[in-house]
C-alpha cells in the first residue's frame, strides 16, 4: 500500500508533469514572472468556468476576502454576519479592518451558516454577510440572497474551499459557487481542489464598479500607474503559479470527480453505523468534497484523532476552537456569543484523507480503523 497522506499534491502533479513543467519554463524563457499574459488568460479561463463576468487574481484567499470588504466601502465599528464554525481567515480580515464579526449558528447538516441565524441577527450596523462554503459544501445561497435583497445587504461569499461547486435553485437555474454573491472568494493553497504549488486567490463578480475597486485596491490603490486614488496593498498571483493553474484548471472537473468517488467509498462502508453521520447530501448541492468531515455520535473524538494517528491514518480536526472563542476576538465581544451548535459540532467532527490519488486499498485500511476504534 502507497503511504497514506491528508493530501497527495506530489502524485497528482506527477501525473501532469510534462504540461505544468513546459509551463512553468515557458513562463521562465519569457522572463514576464508578474502580471503579464499568463496571467490575463488565466483569470479569463477561470471566470469562464465560473460563470463570473470577472476574476480578479491576488496573492492568497486571506487578501481576497480583504480586499472584497475594502472595496464594500465597509468602515470601523461596522458589522458583518458570519458563521464561527469556519477557518479564521474568514473573520481575521474584518477585524483587521476593525470591523466586527456578528457570529451565528450554522446549519448542522451542512456545517454552512444558518439563513434563519442571518435574519436574527442583521440590525442597522449590519453591513454585510459572509456566509462560508465549509469543507466544499454550499451554504444555502437562495435563502441568503432573499435575505439579503430583503435588507439591501451585499454578500461576500467565502468560497476557499468550494470551488466548482454547482448550486441549483428552485426553478431550476445552476450556479457555481462563488459567482452567486456580490463578491465571490477564494483560495488557490496547495491542498484546496484547485491548488498552486504556493500561494494565490481571487475575487469574481458580475459588476463592472466592484471588478474595478477590487483590482485598484490589490494593486496599491492605483487606477493608472502610478496615481493612487485609495489605501490599496498589493496582492498579486505571480505568473508562475497562474501557468500551474491554467493547467490544473483544465483538470478540476476530474479532480471533483475522483473527490466524489472517494467519499462514496466512505459512505458505503460507514453506512448505518450508529456512531458516525457521513457528510450531508443533497441534490440541489454538488459537495465538492474540500473535506470528508464526520459526525461522531457518542464517541471520543479526540481519542479516535490519536488512535488513528498511532495506527499510520492522518486525520485532522477542523477546528478545534470556534472563532467565537478566538483571543483574537476578545476585543469584538467573541466570548459573548451563544452558539451551542457550534460548540458542539467542534466537539465531534473530524476529517479523513480526501484527495485526487486516493484508491481503494488505502481507504480500504483507513475505514477499517476508524471501524475498529468505533465499533469496540
């Protein structure tokens, strides 16, 4: 049996090798390492598989939820409504901007923020909604918009680890994620479905005003080179790692699928257990599967985290400590949110390996120990 890895980046790029290298050293013989061609075609082909009028690349996920809030107009002592049970990128840029996080529960099927919670919670500071698309899992977009037209709102959607997920409305219309907001995000880390082979992100939107504030303020506030006309800072995707994306991008399709047939194999083998709930589907949500995140039911989460690791299984806890509970969020009154679903989702989920280069034997070993920890 191969090792076993949370994510194989280095088999998978074996297997398109000969395109990412003939890329890469194109892009070196060209000597064009930022900005450039590469680049342009790049941002072009991936709002064409979007369905995005525009992609905007940057340096990393992080700055492009920054950037999204930047060019919102958002202010101090504003307020955003986001889920806790996220990564902290999603809210660490609001309080960089000294904006402050409003956290509200999550839907406990899909870990995705609640459309009920947003409700509850917008007053006259709201400014904007947040909502994330956990472990590659859509957050119920038709609801939010409704909410969010309803209070004249607009709606970053954090899409770092969804991308190329297709959301189905009631009348039967599809999109993907990210392109359903005002301003879509996400993040082209290595691990995520669409990955570099170092850091990167982008910004989609369908409207020409905010297409042009977000690119004026990730490049240092310039409308023209040289004339600043706002406090920008400069996030870039160098042209390295838009030639690997270029041609990643041709192949997420594949990946998605590969992704979906390694949680199907999950599913089957943990199906009816008592002391697992696998990853939620449903049919107007194509869960691209960033993560596979179990629910364990009256079992010792942290226990099964060190026995799998003892036995050669990497697994991982995402995450541990919800944002609410942050230090970091002391000063926005992080501690005075109730969000006891969250609290307890934090306490049970867990990730298994989930990748393009998963096969059978080595899922094969790791269901069997997560069943004989379980099932003793």
């Amino acid at each position: 049996m191969r090792p076993l890895q949370m994510v194989d980046t280095k088999t998978q790029y074996q297997k398109i090798k000969p395109e990412v290298d003939a890329a890469v050293l194109a892009v070196m013989e060209s000597s064009m390492f930022i900005g450039g061609k590469v680049v342009t075609e790049f941002a072009e082909n991936l709002a064409r598989y979007h369905g995005s009028k525009h992609c905007i690349p940057c340096a990393n996920g992080t700055d492009a939820l920054q950037i999204a809030l930047m060019a919102l107009g958002l202010q101090p002592g504003d307020e955003i409504i986001t889920p806790s049970f996220t990564y902290i990128a999603t809210v660490e840029v609001a309080a960089l901007l000294n904006i402050k996080p409003v956290f509200v529960e999550v839907d406990p099927k899909t870990f995705c923020i609640d459309p009920e919670a947003i409700e509850k919670a917008i007053t006259e500071k709201t400014k904007a909604i947040i909502p994330v698309h956990l472990y590659g899992q859509a957050a119920d977009m038709e609801k939010i918009m409704a909410i969010a037209a309803k209070h004249n709102l607009p709606v970053i959607e954090d899409n770092a680890q969804a991308i190329g997920c297709d959301f189905t409305f009631r009348d039967g219309s599809v999109k993907k994620t990210g392109s359903i907001g005002h301003i879509g995000c996400t993040s082209f880390y290595p691990s995520k479905n669409l990955g570099a082979f170092g850091d990167g992100g982008a910004m989609f939107t369908n409207d020409d005003e905010l297409a042009a504030a977000l690119r004026m303020i990730a490049s240092h506030g310039q409308s023209k080179r040289y004339y600043h006309d706002v406090v920008g800072c400069n996030s870039r995707l160098d042209a390295i790692q838009a030639a690997i994306l270029d041609i990643k991008l041709t192949h997420l399709d594949e990946y998605i699928a590969a992704r979906r047939k390694a949680a199907d194999f999950y599913d089957r083998a943990f199906a009816d257990n008592k002391f697992i709930t696998v990853p939620f589907r449903d049919g107007n949500n194509k869960h691209v599967f960033h993560q596979y995140t179990l629910i364990l039911n009256d079992i010792d989460r942290d226990a099964l985290n060190q026995f799998l690791t003892d036995n050669g299984v990497p697994n991982m806890i995402y995450y541990p400590v919800p944002a609410h509970k942050q230090k970091m969020f002391d000063a926005f009154g992080g501690s005075s949110f109730e969000l006891p679903l969250t609290d307890w989702l934090t306490e049970r989920v867990i990730s298994l390996p989930i990748h393009t280069e998963l096969d059978e034997e080595q899922q094969g070993f790791i269901v069997s120990k997560v069943l004989e920890f379980v099932n003793t």
